[in-house]
C-alpha cells in the first residue's frame, strides 16, 4: 500500500511539473530527437559521398 502510493504521488508530481512549464519540456526532448537524427542522417550522407570520390564503394 505504501509503495502504490509513493508511485501514485510521483506520477501525479511528474505530470504538474510537465504541465506547468506548458509542456515546453516534452516539445524539447521531441526537438531534440529529431535534430538527432537528422545529424545522423547527414552524417550518412557525408560518409557515402566521400566513399564514392575515393571510389572505395
């Protein structure tokens, strides 16, 4: 009983501090990820294109 309501108030602290701050916080872990892959897709893109200069496909 004890645990389910220390699980209970942390979930409920969790979803007041995302809403307080408007969800600012969820659209940046979001912005992140996507900047991330796009970083790893570029940097693909990069790695082919100096493959086939080297001609070392």
């Amino acid at each position: 009983m004890n645990k389910s309501i220390k699980k209970i108030t942390a979930f409920i602290g969790l979803g007041l501090m995302l809403a307080s701050c408007g969800g600012h916080a969820t659209c940046a872990a979001y912005g992140y990820i996507k900047y991330d892959q796009e970083k790893q897709e570029i940097q693909k893109e990069i790695n082919s294109v100096s493959h086939v200069e080297n001609e070392t496909i």
